[in-house]
C-alpha cells in the first residue's frame, strides 16, 4: 500500500486490546476508530473473536485487534476456544493494551498479566475512569496496578465518554514501528460484511433478550445476496432448545422484530446502504460442546 506520498517515517503495526470479560475492550476500539465493528453489551463473552478495526492518519495506521474476554474458567470448548484467541493474538502484536476497569482489580485482571509478554510494549488502560466519582482514588489505583508489570505507558480513559483518548493514542503511536500502511486508508476491518452482519445481530440478542439467554445461541448467516445499494441478509439465530426459541420470539414476535430492526438500522449504517433483513429462529444442540462445531460456526 506504500506509494510515493507514504512519509518515510510512517508507523504501522498491530495493536491487541486484552482484559478480562466487560473492562470495555470492544467500546474502546470502535471510539478509537470511529465506526462500530465489534459488538457490546453488558453481558460477558459478548466478543468471542478476533476483531480488526483499522484507524489510518497521515502519518501512522493502528490495527487494532479486539479479543474476547480472558476466561478464568477453561472447563468448556467455547471458553478454551476465546482463550486461545486471545493468546494467540497476543504472540503477533507490535503493542498490547491491557485494559482493567477503574477502580476494580481482581484475580481475573491479574490472570491476563500472567500472559503478557515480555518482549512486547504493554500500555495500562484503565477504563471507566467516569465511574470513579472521587478521582483521588485513581492515582493510587493506578499505582497499584502499575505495580505487577512494566508498562511502557499507563492512560486512565473513559471509552465511553472518549476522554483521554487523544493522549492514548500518542503513546501507542510512540510505541508502533515504522512501517508502512499494510490496508488501505479507507479500509476500517479486514472482517466481511457478511462477518459483520452475523455479529450486528448477535449484538441485539446480548442486548434484547435477557439474562435468561444462554451463551450457547449463534447466529449463522444464510444468504447474504448485493443487488446494486441493496443488502438482502437472510440469518438464522441457532438456539439449544425449544424454550429458547421462544423466548427470543417473544409475544406475537415482538421481541424478535426489535432485535430484526435494530440490528437493520446497524448495518445500514455500517454498509452504508440499505438492508433488507430476514431472521429465522432455529434450535440447533450441542454445537458449543466441541471443536468441530465451534470450527463449522466460524470459531478460530
Ligand atoms: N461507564 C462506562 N461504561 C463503559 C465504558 N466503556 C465501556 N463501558 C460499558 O461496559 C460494558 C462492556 O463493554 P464492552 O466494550 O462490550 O466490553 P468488553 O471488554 O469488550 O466485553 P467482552 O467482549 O464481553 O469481554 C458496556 O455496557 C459498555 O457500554 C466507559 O468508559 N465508561
Ligand atoms: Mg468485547
């Protein structure tokens, strides 16, 4: 992608955002970049692959990648499977932020600091800074944290709020190599619309179906046809049992139509384009429970 207007000191390099489940690793990459390609919610294991959101300035590209939350229990296929993910996005990244909630550090925070590289430049991202009412208390947390590994920088933040986050990304500019651009100046994931779509509806189902939803539903796009503008999307939500098909259909369909027109207005402003969206409900057992399954369902 160098031509000859690429300054010669240009930066580019991957950047992982690791943390345990819910410290706002997905909101934070989707704020830096400025467009929404990975989903949340404030549901854990909302993210359960490795998401690029690619941010290009005149002088540096950011690759960020977004991993699923650290799992601190690995009895289960899906849970071994995002932990993977995470490990292995740690191995080829140029910088790591490691993100922990304000306020909070737990066994699970400190579980992901065991698997922080040493060789690699590691950024203390403390989140949800807007939620700590005295900030006082900020400055010794941050100490505390900044304590157990040698950070190469350390940024309180509020994803949400976008505070601070200018100064965040100088540091991890200072920090990325020189290289130059590996994608396009306009490309914003290395993920597909059809990839995307897929994750836009999961979002809904994380946000409009209750806590009663277990992890194990998906959602498998069946048809994703482009005719002109217009996106035709046909999905199917796969779920464990009858009861849960139910309960995501809701009374008279109520509860499926939202989560089928949210997830439509998302992706038109995604694709930037019309959408018309078909979603299905399908029970579907068992696919979580081992690595062939996961495998068939897009799981790395
Ligand atoms: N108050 C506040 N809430 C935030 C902030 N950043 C994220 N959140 C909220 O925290 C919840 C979790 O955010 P996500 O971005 O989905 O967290 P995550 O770390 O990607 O979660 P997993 O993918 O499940 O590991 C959501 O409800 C967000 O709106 C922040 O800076 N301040
Ligand atoms: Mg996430």
């Amino acid at each position: 992608m160098t031509d000859a207007t690429t300054p010669a000191d240009f930066r580019c390099g991957y950047i992982a955002i690791v943390g345990r489940p819910n410290v706002g690793k997905s909101t934070l990459m989707n704020t830096l970049i400025g467009a929404k390609v990975s989903i949340t919610s404030r549901k854990a294991q909302t993210t359960r692959h490795r998401i690029t959101g690619i941010q290009t300035l005149p002088d540096a590209q950011f690759i960020y990648v977004d991993t699923p939350g650290f799992q601190t229990r690995h009895s289960n296929a899906l849970n071994k499977t995002l932990n993977k993910t995470v490990t292995g996005t740690l191995d080829s990244s140029d910088v790591i932020l490691f993100l922990v909630e304000a306020g909070t550090f737990g066994e699970a925070d400190q579980q992901v600091i065991d698997l922080l590289p040493k060789n690699v430049p590691v950024v203390l991202v403390i989140n949800k800074s807007d939620r700590v009412k005295d900030k006082a208390v900020l400055l010794p947390f941050a100490q505390q944290v900044a304590s157990k590994f040698d950070f190469a920088a350390v940024v309180p933040v509020s994803a949400k709020l976008r505070f601070q986050l200018d100064g965040l990304q100088n540091e991890i500019k200072r920090l990325l190599p020189e290289n130059p651009p590996i994608f396009g100046e306009d490309d914003i994931t290395d993920r597909s619309e059809k990839f995307l779509a897929s994750e836009i509806v999961r979002e809904k189902l994380f946000r409009f179906v209750g806590d009663e939803l277990p992890y194990t539903s998906t959602v498998l796009i069946e048809k994703f046809e482009q005719e002109g503008n217009l996106r035709r999307i046909f999905a199917a939500i796969l779920v464990e049992r009858d009861g849960h098909k139910s309960m995501i259909i809701g009374n008279k369909g109520a509860r499926l139509k939202e989560v089928s027109t949210q997830a439509r207005l998302d992706m038109e402003r995604l694709f930037g384009g019309p959408v018309y969206l078909e979603i299905w409900v399908k029970v579907k057992s068992g696919w979580a429970d081992n690595e062939a399954g996961l495998r068939a369902y897009g799981y790395e």
